[in-house]
C-alpha cells in the first residue's frame, strides 16, 4: 500500500529516483541530505518505499507510545532505549544505535547530520562514529529539489579520517539543491 502510495506522490509531483543503492547491501547508516525543509520526510519517505531500502530512523522510546507511537513506527520509526549500562550510566543514542546494528542482520538507519533544518557549516559526526563503530558504510541519501530527484549518493566506508571522508560526503552534497538553498550545505 505504502509503495503504491509513493508512486502516486512522485507521479503527481514530478519526481524520479536514481536508484544506486549498493547490491546486497543489507546494513548501513543513511545519511539524508540536505535537509532544509519538513517536506524533505514525505519525499525521502516515498523513496526508501519505491526503491525498496527498509530505512529506518530512531526516536525516543518515550514517544513511541499510543496511536503517535503507531504512526511512527509505521513510518519507520524504532525506540532507542537508552538503559544503564555496566558502570551505572546510560548508554548514549551512539552506543544504542551501534548495538542496534550490530545485533541486527538487517536494517538500514537514517539520519540527518545537520541535525537541524537551518543552515550549519559543519554537521554532526555522531552518524560517522555509528557506522565506524558497527563497521557498515554511511550511504548518502539526498533529495534535489530542483531536479525533482531522489536518489542513493556515495557509500563511504568508514577508514578513521574523519574530517577527510565527512568532506567527501559535504561535497557531494553541495552539489544538491534543498528546498530552501540558503538553508544548505555552506
């Protein structure tokens, strides 16, 4: 259902997909970007859909409760559970996200390393960290807005130079233009 409600998403707004999601490929961090805009969730939604990636973003696992708990796990929304851990202290959304892949034969977490919708000359590294920890590739997603186009970027294997393979992924991304330009990679 989802699928053909995707289709028809594109379909009246003109979108396509540039489907180069790497083959077998079953665990990854996503990174969506640019994200400048809260329209950027139905088109990246409709994508991961059309393309068949089970993408999946985390949340707190206090929201996840009652029909907003439903609707966000429909859309694709999983609890991290950030539980004490040896030592007395809570893990952080890093570590959570790492066992999360590690324990899992499959899945597929995005996120958005601006972690804002307002314009940052230099993102987050938490995504790096996840992947680089769970030894799976950050695989770059973004939405262009002027080409209407949704599509898989590069898949950058975490090697340690952070700073070096972050910049790689920045200028990809500067070459994608957001909803709100002004808003994106600086």
């Amino acid at each position: 259902m989802m699928k053909f409600l995707s289709r028809i998403v594109f379909w009246i707004t003109g979108w396509s997909l540039n489907d180069n999601w790497p083959k077998g490929l079953k665990k990854a961090v996503m990174i969506a970007i640019p994200h400048t805009s809260n329209w950027d969730l139905l088109y990246a939604r409709a994508a991961f859909y059309l393309m068949d990636i089970p993408v999946k973003f985390t949340i707190k696992k206090e929201v996840m409760v009652g029909p907003l708990g439903w609707l966000i796990k429909g859309l694709g929304g999983i609890a991290i559970d950030r539980k004490r851990i040896p030592g007395g202290r809570k893990q952080t959304y890093t570590e959570a996200m790492v066992n999360m892949l590690k324990e899992s034969d499959e899945l597929v977490i995005m996120v958005t390393p601006e972690g804002t919708r307002s314009a940052v000359k230099k993102w987050k590294s938490g995504f790096y960290h996840i992947a680089l920890g769970a030894d799976v590739p950050v695989v770059v997603g973004y939405l262009d807005y002027k080409k209407k186009e949704a599509g898989i970027g590069p898949a950058i294997y975490p090697n340690g130079d952070m700073e070096g393979q972050i910049e790689e992924m920045m200028a990809f991304g500067r070459n994608v233009t957001g909803k709100y330009p002004e808003k994106g990679i600086q």
